[in-house]
C-alpha cells in the first residue's frame, strides 16, 4: 500500500513506518501473520532506543545540511574558500607614547631664525642716604641672549596603487598622515626633556641641558627630604615651582614615600588642562610621569619646574606641504620650526644620579 501527501512522491506504508524509527528498524512478519518490529524486550535484554534514538539524531542532522555551508569549497589561503576574510579597518596603534609636555608648555608666535631676549640678571638696588647729599648711580646689570630656531620633519609618500587597491577599506593618506603626526609630537616631547645641541647641533637643547644652575646629584633613592631642599633651592633662586616631571619608577617610588604618613597623595589640587593618570600633589608640585624621561637605574631624574620662564618659540608650527611629484606616488612632509626656551633657568631645578 503506497501513501501520497500532496504533491510529493508516493510512499509506501513501510517507508513511513520506518521514518518514524529513523530508519533504524525494519518491518517483519510477526508470528501473528501482522507487521511489526519488536525492539524492546526486557526478559530477552532486548533495547533498540538507543540505536534510534541515534538514527533520528542524524537524520535530524542530515535534513539540516545546506547546499552550502561553512567547509564549501576547501580550505582557501585563509579559512575556507566561499568564506572571505574580513579584517578590521581600525588600526591597532601600539607604538603610541603620550606627551604630557608638549601640551603643557606656552607656545609663542616668535619671527626671525633665532629667538633672543635680554634678560635683568642683576639690581644695582636702591641706597639710603643723608639729606643733600651727592647720589651715585645704581647701575644694574642686562644680557642678551640669541636662541637659534631647529626645524623638524616627517615626510611621507604613498604609492598610486596603493590608493587604488585600499579603495574602501583605509584611506593610505590620511592613515600615513595621523601617523607622521604623532611621530612629529613625539620628537617635540623628546627634544623637551632630552635634546642636547652639543651632539645633534640640527636640534634644540631640552630641559635636562638647560637647566644647570641647581642641579644636585643624590646617587641613591631620592628622598621626601631631597625633593624640598630642591624646593627651598629654587624659592631663594627667585623661583616658584609648580610641576615636577619624572619617569614611573620614580613616580611609583614618591607615591609610596607619601603613603607612609597619608593614606592617599593629593590629587592636583587645580587640575590639569587634560587628564594625567597618577598625578599627584606633593607641597606646591603637581607630580607627573613622562615615557621619555631617562629610566636606567642612576640617570633616572626629576625636572623641578618653574613654567612661568618655559615655552616653546614657533617660528612655524606643524604644517602640511606636498612635495614634487616624480614617480606614481604622492609624496608630502609635516614640518614645524620651534626652539624650547627657559628665560630663567636658575629658577628650575633637578635631581640627577637617582636609583
């Protein structure tokens, strides 16, 4: 006897009996004359379920599977042939270093290659006196000082097919250019702690060569005791410091000098023009740390800094300016022409030779 349902073909009673099982059973003759499967008999240890309970599972499976599914076509050169590789247009920037510095010193609008300015380095003073009495001159005392203007580049060039092939995905130029901006910023972050014009006379000197009047050695871990003496230095220096700028190690140790007495370091108390993670307020220091500060044990320091004598002079500042084009590529730089200066050095301080 033969069924049909609708428009499918026809099926035999047999067949839909043994759907029912998965497949996993065959229809007899029983010893009555009739049809039917005995697959459970507990007295002949007889259990089929087992057996169709996993028939039914694959066949369950086997009406799932697609034409096509995930392993279609073999494994391709990533994954599987029919399946592209989707990559993330987000670059993971993993080289960027912060520049607490660079935002934190005044930039000023400077004209001519150098910046020079004249500075009152002593007082003849006021004198008491009798009554008509002949009146000396006071004759005090001025400088002249000329700061010469270094220039800093990054140039970048990106090929023409490589536009064409990133179509839609990164935008080369733009990708290039954020790059070469962070690396202009960086150098400018590393001049300002680091440069030295006594052995790379194309760059200015930073703030570890300009500051030379109070400069002490302690040649050990730096004390709470070594970092107000400094204070009291520069005070009678005719300085009024505000920031100290020094390497984590340091930072890490300070704080737990300070924990020794107070349970928490004082956050800054006016704030920061951007958020600094850890800084802290020791006297009238804010403490920040910086990645570009010296962290080999006995050159790590601290910059004890008066900000009123510290800019930056710009003569240009960071500027975008394509260059020739020879061969299939565009080709461009980022330029600024900048010097750091410190009107009154003796005013800052740093403790050097620190563990």
């Amino acid at each position: 006897m033969s069924v049909n349902w609708g428009n499918g073909p026809s099926k035999s009673t047999d067949d839909i009996f043994n759907e029912g099982f998965g497949g996993a059973l065959q229809t007899s003759k029983d010893q009555f004359g009739g049809e039917s499967v005995l697959y459970y008999d507990p007295f002949k240890e007889m259990d089929l379920r087992p057996k169709i309970a996993e028939a039914m599972m694959e066949k369950a499976l086997e009406m799932q599977k697609q034409s096509i599914d995930t392993q279609t076509g073999g494994a391709g050169t990533a994954g599987t042939a029919l399946i592209p590789v989707w990559v993330d247009p987000n670059v993971v920037n993993r080289t960027r270093r912060l520049t607490p510095m660079t935002e934190l010193i005044m930039r000023r609008a400077t004209r001519g290659l150098t910046y020079d300015f004249i500075p009152l380095t002593a007082k003849a003073g006021a004198a008491w006196n009798f009554e008509d009495s002949s009146q000396p001159d006071q004759v005090d005392t001025y400088d002249r000082v000329s700061v010469g203007i270094k220039f800093l580049y990054a140039v970048g060039r990106v090929t023409g097919p490589s536009i064409a092939a990133m179509r839609g995905f990164i935008d080369p130029l733009q990708l290039d250019l954020a790059v070469k901006t962070e690396s202009i910023k960086e150098a400018e972050e590393d001049m300002i702690i680091n440069g030295d014009a006594s052995t790379n006379p194309e760059e200015p000197d930073g703030l570890i060569q300009l500051i030379t009047t109070n400069t002490t050695s302690v040649s050990g871990n730096v004390t709470l005791v070594d970092i107000r003496a400094e204070i009291a230095t520069t005070f009678n220096a005719n300085g009024a410091v505000t920031l100290a700028v020094t390497d984590a190690s340091t930072h890490n140790f300070i704080k737990s000098l300070l924990q020794d007495f107070q349970r928490q370091p004082a956050p800054p108390a006016e704030g920061l023009p951007f958020g600094i993670p850890g800084s802290f307020q020791f006297d009238e220091l804010t403490f920040i740390k910086d990645r570009f500060m010296p962290t080999t044990s006995g050159s790590r320091r601290i910059l004890i800094l008066d900000m009123r004598w510290i800019f930056m002079a710009v003569l240009q500042d960071v500027t975008f300016e394509e260059l020739a084009k020879v061969n299939d590529s565009s080709k461009y730089m980022l330029k600024e022409y900048i010097a750091l200066i410190n009107t009154f050095e003796a005013a800052s301080s740093q403790l050097t030779a620190i563990n």
